[in-house]
C-alpha cells in the first residue's frame, strides 16, 4: 500500500504535464510572461553631446527627471546597478512627456516611444522621437538612446 501512493502521485503528475503540453502546443502565447523593453536613455547637451547627468560637468540630477502620463501620473527614471551611466524610462506609453527639473527652470516636453512586436511575448522600441519632431533619436553604441536637451 506505502508503494501504491507514490506510484499513483507519479502517474498522475504526469498525466497532468502532458496535459498541459498539449494546451501549450494549441496556443503559444496563452502561458508566456509579457516583456516590454524599457526606455534606456542618456540626457545630453543639444550642443556637445556631452552627457548632462553623468559626464564630468554633469549639472542635472537624475532625481529631477521624470515622466509625466496624461498629465497628472508620475513616472520616475531609474538606474539599475550594473549600469550605472544610464536613466531608465517607462515602456511605450502614449502621451508621455518628459519633465526636466533644474533651479529656476522646468521643461516639459513630449516623448514618443513607438513599440515594435517580437512576437507574442516581447515588445522592443523601434523608435524614439522627441516633440513634434518625426526623426527618431540616436542611439549610442551600446543602444542607449541620446535625448538633447538645451540648457
């Protein structure tokens, strides 16, 4: 009887996989985890090129840059550890505005994020363009996109 147990459990553990094998085959993105690739981002000086929050005579904290969604919810930027050099954004959303804080002066301006499919699953960025201008941001070698920002 102590061996009919485990021996019941296993079959029916398998039974169970297989079943959700079969399901899995019929619809490929029923049980996929959605990723969206977030906006990596530099900001930079429209004139030099030179980075704004990082770069030797960096003048704007990353602490006042946001992102502002249909006027009113506040998205932060981020950094994350092994990247030191580079702002985090949201994922595409649509009405962005980037905000930009300094002493004496705030900038808004609308940010653009065009989403590309990769398949059922993950979302990429095609392209980034800043106010009504239609030409997409750079990208820097390692694909960090340069916002110019006039000080």
């Amino acid at each position: 009887m102590t061996r009919l147990l485990p021996c019941i459990l296993f079959i029916a553990l398998l039974i169970s996989a297989c079943s959700n094998k079969s399901k899995k085959d019929e619809d490929p993105c029923g049980n996929c985890c959605y990723f969206s690739e977030p906006l990596r981002f530099r900001l930079v000086d429209a004139r030099t090129g030179e980075d704004l929050v990082f770069g030797p005579h960096a003048n704007i904290s990353s602490d006042s840059i946001r992102f502002i969604y249909d006027d009113k919810q506040v998205l932060e930027t981020r950094q994350s550890p092994w990247d030191k050099n580079v702002l985090y954004g949201p994922e595409s959303w649509p009405r962005l505005q980037l905000e930009v804080g300094r002493p004496g002066k705030m900038t808004r301006e609308k940010l653009t994020i065009t989403p590309k499919s990769n398949g059922c699953c993950t979302t990429s960025i095609q392209a980034v363009t800043l106010g009504e201008n239609p030409v997409s941001l750079t990208k820097d070698s390692a694909g960090v996109y340069l916002i110019p920002y006039s000080l």
